[in-house]
C-alpha cells in the first residue's frame, strides 16, 4: 500500500473503489460517520444530492454509496466506515469527491490509530494515508479523489474543522437547517419495539481485523448502532443483518459464490445491467444448481432489487444471466429503504415495511406483470427458514389493496413506477 504524507497525492485507476475512514476503538469514544462531496469545477456542490452520507446512502448516478460501518469491537481492535464509488461512471460536471466524517458525541483527537484508505474491490490497496495531529476537530476532510489529465488522482488532505458536519458541509454550498421534529400521520401506531425474531436473522458476531489489516471489516448500517432493549437479552432486528458488502462483476450466465462470512438469514441483493434483453437471479442448491427464481427483469436498463436467503449450513450460491456486463451488490438489509405509511419506487425493488397491521394500496403504471409478495421471520424456527406469502398478483396498470399482518420485507416486482400506501 502507498502510504502519503499529508498534501501528497497519486493516480488511482479510473474503476470501482473502496474507501475507508478507520481508527481503534476505544472507550467512550465518538460516534464517526462518513461522507462523501461530489464538487463541480467551482468546489461546491450542484445540491443536496452530491452529499451521500448515512441518511442519502446513493448519489442519483450511482457512482457513489455509503456502504455502512463496521461493527464496535472489543477495545483495541479496528472499526471502520466505508464508501464505494466508481470513477468510471462520475458524471462529467463532478470535477473532485472529498472524503470527509464527522465525529459526534466526542472529537477525532479521541481516536488512536486513525486513517483513510483506499483500495480496490478485490481489497488490494491503492493509498493509505495516517493522521497524526487529530485534537479538538468534529469534522475531518481526509482526502479527495480529482481529475487530472484525462484521468483521476488521490489526494491525502488532513483538513480540521471545530463546526461538524454542518460547518464542513457548508464550506462546500451545502445550505444546512436542523430538520423539523417528525409528525405521527392520523392513527399512527409505533412498530413493535422488537419483531419476534427467528435464529440466524440477527446480527453475527464477527472478529474485526487489527489496525494493519487492509481488507474491509463488517460494515454495519447506522440503524445497527441503537441502544439494547434488555440488559439480559438485546432485542433483534431481523431486518438489521450485519456482515461486509460485496461486488461482482460479470456479463452473460455465471455462478457467484458468495462471502462465507455471511450469516444465515436474508441478504438484499442489487443488480445492474444495461441494455440486456433479461436479467435474471436465481438462487442454488447445495450441489451449484439453479433453485428458486429471486428476480426476472425484462427492461432494457436495469437497477433492480430483491432478497436472498443465506442457507445456514453453506455460503450463499447465485445463478446470475444478463446479454450484457452486470453487476451484482450483496448487501445487508440495512441497505433497504424502510417506510411506515407510504413509498414510491420503480420496477423490482425490496423495501422494509416497519408499520403495524393495516391495508396496502398499491398503484402501478406499467404493461406485464405487477406482483408483491411478504416475507417474515419463520413462525416456526426449527422447521422454516422464513414465512412468504403472496400479497399481489396482477397485470398491467392496477390499482390493488391487500392486508398486511405487520412488519415485513415486500418484494415488489413489475415494469413501471408504483406508489404504495398504507391504510389503518
């Protein structure tokens, strides 16, 4: 790994990278959260949306993702929070992207063994560069990624700042007002505090690698870092999985064979393709043959998203077939949008519904197949792996209500915009 001193800078291949803000963790230690600026060729941002962070985890290009934190260890041991971005597909107008955190509750002069790398997707490293002089900072600028002569360079910055996120993110245009306190709609119920959980749908212990180590630990979403519902007994969210993000790549009909580290339960997968007459997911048995279809999409550009589950005694096993390059994302479900009275999206997507029993109606603007199906943590542990049951089955453009028992991942698929409301 190049190491570089503070201001230097050197060229990183125009692909898809990884990088990290790491550090030790300690006791009492500040909660640290990462971002990312997309600049123009003025240094500031075009909006809102060029500030990807752990509340807007994707850039509208897709060039940009905050993948989520690693779980806190034991004292002494590596804690991370990582993005993903690929310099191949920054828009044209996108001149830098600065790799900057915030640290709350505690400053980054709190945090031994503090640094940022990068490195590729298969974990090689590329650039690594340590800060030594961390005080009183809440805000942090690490480095950032600018292009130069036809092609991109990495920078290692080391800029402090004493006003958090807010002051850093307004340095670069970003109009920042503390968001207005959260409004119940009419009748609103609160979700369950804990979803009864079934084994294998929590969050797995896993070691984290010591501060030399270069491949990513386990990142986590924020919603991963709440207080325990129990001191004897912390409640689980099984909608909450923990385990490292991974990326393949590939074109035609290929098996991937995921991470063993995964643990058993779902896993959010996401796939891209363009200009593909299909594209298709579908899950393995133990011996590498195709099972279960978990995704057909017929469009001809493709962002699409549906679950997998992890069996509990072999690594994640995946049938994947598009005409064209795709590329496939295996993600927590921490990565999932979640909603409690209504939502939009497109075509195939997966979200989390957090809300008590109620009805759902559904309205779909497209021409085949518009269909939504529920999964829940087994009512049976011992003999089911999950309970799945098939709220809507229609064609074309529809308008459809069905029941929903309470909180669930639905797995919606169909070929246009929908919108999905909840009635109590």
């Amino acid at each position: 790994m190049t190491q570089l001193p503070k201001g230097a800078n050197l060229p990183v291949p125009t692909q898809a990278l990884q990088t990290a803000v790491t550090w030790q963790t300690v006791p009492g230690a500040p909660e640290v959260d990462l971002s990312a600026l997309l600049l123009d060729g003025g240094g500031r941002v075009r909006g809102d949306a060029d500030l990807v962070f752990y509340n807007h985890t994707e850039h509208p290009s897709g060039a940009v993702r905050h993948l989520g934190k690693s779980a806190p260890g034991a004292p002494g041991t590596a804690a991370a929070d990582w993005l993903w971005l690929d310099l191949a597909r920054m828009e044209a107008g996108i001149e830098r992207v600065v790799v900057a955190a915030s640290a709350d509750g505690g400053t980054f002069g709190q945090l031994p063994g503090l640094d940022v790398r990068v490195t590729d997707l298969s974990g090689a490293p590329v650039a690594y560069f340590a800060i030594g002089d961390a005080t009183t900072e809440t805000a942090f600028v690490f480095g950032e990624f600018y292009r130069r002569a036809g092609g991109w360079r990495f920078r290692a910055v080391g800029q402090g700042y004493a006003s958090g996120l807010a002051g850093l993110a307004t340095d670069f245009g970003i109009v920042v007002e503390p968001p207005p306190a959260p409004i119940p709609g009419p009748g609103y119920v609160p979700p369950p505090a804990s979803p009864i959980p079934g084994p294998g749908y929590g969050p797995a212990p896993a070691p984290i690698p010591g501060p030399g180590h270069v491949l990513p630990p386990q990142p986590v979403g924020r919603q991963g870092h709440g207080p325990l519902a129990a001191p004897q007994a912390p409640a689980v969210d099984p909608f909450s999985s923990s385990f490292r993000p991974s990326v393949h790549q590939g074109r035609g009909k290929e098996t991937v064979r995921c991470d063993p580290a995964i643990p058993p339960g779902w896993a959010l997968l996401e796939i891209e393709s363009r200009h593909s007459i299909s594209t298709t997911i579908e899950s393995c048995d133990a011996y590498g043959r195709a099972e279960d279809f978990l995704l057909m999409a017929y469009e001809d550009d493709v962002l699409a998203r549906t679950v997998a589950l992890v069996p509990p005694d072999r690594p994640l096993t995946l049938r994947v077939e598009a005409d064209t390059p795709w590329t496939l994302r295996v993600l927590p479900l921490t990565h999932a949008r979640r909603f409690d009275s209504h939502i939009e999206g497109h075509a195939h997507d997966l979200v989390v519904y957090d809300g008590p029993p109620g009805v759902l109606d559904f309205l779909h603007h497209g021409a085949s197949n518009f269909t939504v199906h529920q999964h829940t943590p087994p009512s049976e542990p011992e003999y089911d792996a999950e309970d799945q049951d098939l709220l809507v089955n229609e064609i074309g453009e529809v308008r459809v209500s069905a029941p929903v028992p309470g909180p669930g991942l639905l797995r919606i698929g169909g070929d246009g915009p929908w919108k999905c409301a909840v009635r109590r």
